[in-house]
C-alpha cells in the first residue's frame, strides 16, 4: 500500500546540528496549513487506485501544530484517498509538546503513533543541542502516551557527538529500553554545511566529531538492543519483531508515496517529485492553484542505484535475483564481480542470493553501496 508523507514547517526553536526546512515563526501557520490541504486537493489522482497503508508527519515539528488543524488536513485526506483502516499514522512530536491535555485531544484524532525526538536523556547535551525539552520531559512524555493508550511509539536517540561518553550512551540505550517502547531510531551525529554546529566548528568554538566514537558507540548499540529482543532490520533503525516502522519500510522498498507541503518528496514508482524549500514561494504557488515541485527523472541506472543504497541497508537484504530481473544480466554480473573483494574483507556476505552487511560492513554502508553503482552508459 502506498504512503503519504507530509511536511510541517515549524519549530519552536532551532536545533544546533539540523538542517531539515524549517522556520521558528508560526505567524503563517493556519495559511500553511490550508496550502497543505489545497495541495492534498490538487494531488488527489496521483496515488488512484491505491489504498493508503501510512500517513506521516513531519518536519519541522508537526506537534506544533494545534489538533484542529491537524483535523482539518485528516479530513482533507480521508476526501479524496482510500485509507486503510490499519493505516499507520505517525506524528514526529517533541517531548516538551507531549503534555496530558496535548496527548487528550490528539486521542480523539486518527493518530495511532509518535514518533519522539527524544536525542537524550541528559539536560547537558539537550542544552548543547539547543533542544526544546528537558531530561525529565523526555521520559515523563513517553509514560505518558503509554497511560493513554498510545502503545506504538518510537525515539530518536543521537550518538556520536564530543558530549557522550561511552557511559552516558550506555546509560541512554538503556533508558530506552526500560521505557519499553518497540522502536528506536538512532543516527550518529552528522555535521551539515551551514548549521550553527558547522559555523562553530569552523569557528573552533566546538570540537569535530570523531568517527572513531561515532563507530564504537554503534557497535554498542548494536549489542545492546539486540542482546534486548530487537531486531536492527535498518542502518539506523532498531525494533521489537514485526514492529517496523511500516511508513519508513516502504521508503526503502521503493513504496510509491506522495509528498506534501514545503520541501517535501515524492515518488511514484518511477520519478520523483520534489516540493520548494520555501515557505513564501510554496504558499504563493499554492494560492495560484499551481503546484510548487520539479520533477527529477529517474533514469534506469538511477533506479538501480536505489535500490542498492536503499536495499543493502536493511536486514532483507539485497536481491540479486531482483537485480537480473529488473535490470538485467550485465547489472547482476557487475555486482557479483565486485562482492568478489567485499565478502573476502568481512564486509558482506550472501546468503539464499541475496547480500547483506556485516556488522563491520554498517560502519561503510555508503561507501559499499557506491562501490555497486553503475553508471548510465552500462545500461545503453
């Protein structure tokens, strides 16, 4: 079944390292999301005769966002596309947002998962990165949703940044394990040009990263959570069995979805589409019925290169039998001459013709990926 994803602009502040579309003023907010509605309006035929199996929203933080508008872009949904009654329905939401009375009303809507940008459990690295919430709200928010029924929920933890000692990461994985929640999302701390954390590295007000960390505390978290009944069925992405983020799972399963709002991406199967980064050109377009995206045309050896980044990172696998059926002989020939060296380095190995990443070969998951690549003219 094909997703949804939609992109809420909004933050209450500006965290040190992200470089997502965003804005910390809310003063265009109802405008936002009428255009949100508009441009699900004028999309209605893109996904036609699809079932909808996930909605996602994003950010930004969507739990800015108050309930009713929220309603209002659910009921614009359920208009004009076919939603599955099981449909996954995420909202990314800050632990500071996470009151009672904010938990109550989103009960009452549609929602049936939150995704909870958590980072930390310490206030001192919640400080450094500029975060909303504190410690305490960090749990207390999560406890929370639990009491109120809201069972399917996922963090986000960061690790990897000069801050977080082996312990206090130890301390962190645990924490997310005590709290029972099916899913954890974990990314290892990445310096994006023209972020507050670059211009203070440059400026040497902050150390650099240190990759050595950033591999020694992924190793640990593989250890940990599994050794914990949970799967690692994605680079970054951890979870109890059969409790897989379904939204994200289709991403890389080459899942049609339709993207929506500023900045947003889509797909189709064949082509993306890709929403302006910018709020003001996004709402005039919208406002002249016109919508706001390029179209990128996936060419045969970009498809396939998708599928390589996006398979090999996950736990199913990539399938070679896929490979030669879809891309033909030559493609797969190209990539079993060049496992030749990648299986002998402990990097991946293969099983039932499909290949997977070893432990080790996660730390260099990119790099692998790239190295499997083709390029147009193998495919003229």
């Amino acid at each position: 079944m094909a997703g949804i994803y939609i992109h809420v602009p909004f933050c209450k502040k500006a965290c040190t390292y992200c470089d997502f579309h965003f804005t910390t003023s809310t003063k265009y907010l109802n405008e936002m999301v009428d255009a949100i509605c508009k441009e699900i309006v004028l999309k209605k035929d893109r996904l036609a005769g699809q079932q909808i199996g996930s909605i996602y929203f994003g950010g930004g933080t969507p739990s800015v966002l108050p309930s009713y508008s929220l309603q209002k872009i659910f009921t614009t949904l359920e208009q004009h596309f076919s939603i599955a009654s099981n449909a996954e329905i995420t909202l990314e939401t800050n632990p500071d947002d996470l009151t009672a009375a904010k938990i109550a009303e989103l009960r009452k809507l549609p929602i049936n998962r939150f995704s909870i940008g958590t980072q930390s459990f310490f206030n001192e690295d919640l400080v450094w990165m500029n975060r909303a919430h504190n410690a305490e709200e960090a749990t207390d928010c999560i406890k929370r949703s639990q009491d109120a029924g809201f069972e399917n929920l996922t963090i986000d933890l960061i690790y990897g940044y000069p801050l977080l000692s082996n312990e206090k990461w130890k301390t962190n994985i645990q924490m997310a394990m005590e709290l029972q929640i099916p899913h954890l999302s974990a990314y290892s701390l990445t310096v994006e040009p023209r972020t507050a954390l670059a211009h203070a590295i440059e400026k040497g007000k902050q150390p650099d990263v240190n990759d050595d960390q950033s591999a020694e505390q992924f190793l640990m978290l593989i250890n940990v959570v599994t050794n914990n009944g949970f799967e690692h069925y994605e680079i970054s992405n951890y979870s109890l069995s059969e409790r897989y983020a379904v939204h994200n799972t289709n991403y890389w399963k080459g899942v049609p979805y339709l993207g929506i709002g500023p900045s947003a991406h889509g797909f189709n199967g064949q082509d993306r589409y890709v929403n302006i980064a910018n709020n003001a050109k996004y709402l005039e377009s919208i406002g002249k019925n016109q919508l706001p995206e390029t179209v990128e045309k996936l060419s045969k050896a970009d498809r396939f290169n998708e599928y390589i980044m996006t398979s090999l990172r996950t736990m199913w696998g990539t399938d070679l039998e896929k490979i030669e059926r879809d891309f033909g002989n030559r493609s797969s020939d190209f990539v079993k001459k060049e496992l030749i060296s990648l299986v002998a380095e402990g990097k991946v190995f293969l099983s039932e013709n499909k290949i997977y990443l070893s432990n080790e070969g996660k730390l260099f998951a990119d790099g692998i990926a790239a190295s499997l690549f083709i390029d147009d003219e193998e495919f003229n």
